[in-house]
C-alpha cells in the first residue's frame, strides 16, 4: 500500500496551515490533489487556510473549483485585505482602539464567497481554529456562524480587531496551532494531507514595514512549530505533507505574488504526490524543507 493510496474507510483530512498572502499556496496544492481524485472527508483549517477551506467546503472537489479558487487569489491585492486608515492606526498606536486595520473589506470578501450560513452546514464538514484571547486557549470550532467563525480564526492579533463568538473574543489560531494536525487526529482522520504555506525562506533583506515584519517573524515560528508536530507523528502514519516552495522571498503581507505562488506550489505538489503513489511508496511522506525548522539558503 502506498502513502497516496485510500483504503477502505478511510477518513481523509485535509490540514490547511495560515500565512496571510501566502495562503495562494494552497491553490497549488488544492489543483495537484483534486487532478488526482483525492478529495477530503472533512477540513480543519486555521487563517487564511480557513478562508481557503470555507470557499472549498460546499464546492465540488474538482480542477475546476481549484481554478476558480486560483481567480480569486489573482484578483486580490494588499489594499482587499488590509486596508490601511491613517485614523485607526493613530487610534490604535494612541491606545484606544484594539487593531491598526479594520475588517470590514475582509468580512465582506468572506460573506460574498461563503455559500453556508452556519459551519455545521458545510457540505464538506469543516473545523477552524482560533485562540481565546482572554486565557490563551486553543478553541475548535465546527458550529456556529461561519463568517465570524472565519474572521476569527484569521483575526491577526493587533493587526484585526478580536471576534466576539459566543461569549468569548477570538483571535487568530495561529498563535495556539497554525497547522492542526493534532485536530486532525482528534476528528478521527486515518489519512491526512498538509497544505502548509512555508515562510520566506529566502529574504535578501527584511520586510521594510510593521506589518510585515509581524507576519514574517510570525511565519517562523509557526514553522518551527509545524515541524516538530510533524516529528511527533508516530512512522507509517499514511500522511502526506505537500512543499511549499522555497527558495521563497515572499512575505506573507504580499500579495503581489499569487499567480507565481500558486503555479510554484502545483509544480512542487505533482512531484511529491507522484512520489507517493509509487509501489515503494512510504505511508508517511515528508518534503525535506519540512524536517529542520529552517531551510538554509545560500547567499
């Protein structure tokens, strides 16, 4: 049996890490396992990978529904998702705001693409995180309204404002577990797939603003943290970690790259999944950037 190879009953998941803009990755990623029939059997996802898996989630799991997927990534541009306001900003930098960027454009990019009211609703059920802003907990969610639960799972700390869920106020999940395979498992997947979207592995210089900054230093430990929850995975677990590309100089607060991303990332997916299928095939499939917590560039 091969790693790409579903066997009966199997409950596959797909994993859909964040990183902001380079959440176009996992387009690549969504177009190579969809060509291949392999669809999910449900969808845990954090940030941008849970905008992803919400779009996904009551699409039919096709080339097709990755292409348009793809459209959408193309059209979007930095000003779509962080609109930045010269009066929120001094309101947060003087304290009396809680975020430097409103969410308004990004609440109504969401609603316009969702087709379900409500997560429980999902025809592909789907799980996001988020993190508790009060005591820091890691909190799943799979019912309840699904753009709030979304802009939860996506609310970058200072950068959004917290989503109020509930009795409690959310903020992104990637501070608690940006790549969930430990959910994953909890959910009862016997085959998982990664959709990780890398960090910028290959930065000549850094990000020259704040936010990129932010979301750059962010990108590197969440992938040091994807790395070791990989390494804790017992061998022969049937899971297949996709490549992100790298050498990559592409912040997350970017998004003049998607296009690139996207036909980088599908290239990188083929490969592996073509690994994976052959008769010699490991169950558990790894790319090698995914084994050290950085990936050395030279220069």
């Amino acid at each position: 049996m091969t790693g790409i190879t579903a066997e009966p009953g199997d409950r596959v998941a797909f994993v859909l890490s964040g990183g902001a803009s380079l959440g176009a990755i996992q387009v690549g990623m969504l177009h190579a396992l969809y060509e291949r029939g392999i669809a999910p059997d449900l969808l845990i996802a954090t940030s941008v990978g849970a905008l992803n898996a919400a779009f996904i989630a009551s699409r039919p799991p096709t080339v097709r529904t990755a292409t348009t997927l793809t459209d959408v990534w193309s059209g979007l541009h930095h000003r779509d998702v962080f609109p930045l306001s010269p009066w929120t900003a001094l309101l947060g930098l003087l304290g009396k705001s809680d975020h430097f960027v409103s969410a308004r454009r990004l609440r109504r990019m969401v609603k316009r693409r969702l087709e379900f009211d409500s997560l429980d609703r999902a025809p592909t059920p789907l799980h996001v995180i988020a993190t508790d802003l009060l005591t820091g907990a890691e909190r799943r969610l799979s019912a309840g309204p699904a753009v709030d639960a979304v802009l939860a799972s996506a609310a970058l700390p200072g950068v959004f404002p917290p989503v109020r869920f509930g009795d409690r106020r959310l903020i992104d999940g990637g501070v608690t577990n940006n790549t969930p395979i430990s959910q994953a498992l909890a959910l009862g997947a016997t085959r998982v797939y990664v959709l990780p979207t890398g960090y910028a592995c290959a930065l000549r210089r850094p990000p020259g603003s704040a936010l990129g900054v932010a979301a750059h230093a962010l990108s590197l430990l969440i992938q040091q943290r994807l790395v070791n929850d990989i390494q804790r995975i017992p061998d022969g677990f049937p899971m297949i970690v996709l490549p992100p590309p790298c050498p990559l100089a592409v912040t997350p607060a970017d998004f003049s790259y998607s296009a690139e991303l996207i036909r980088r990332s599908l290239a990188g997916s083929r490969a592996v999944l073509d690994l994976a299928g052959a008769a010699d095939a490991p169950r558990t499939v790894v790319p090698d950037n995914m084994r050290s917590p950085y990936h050395e560039h030279p220069g």
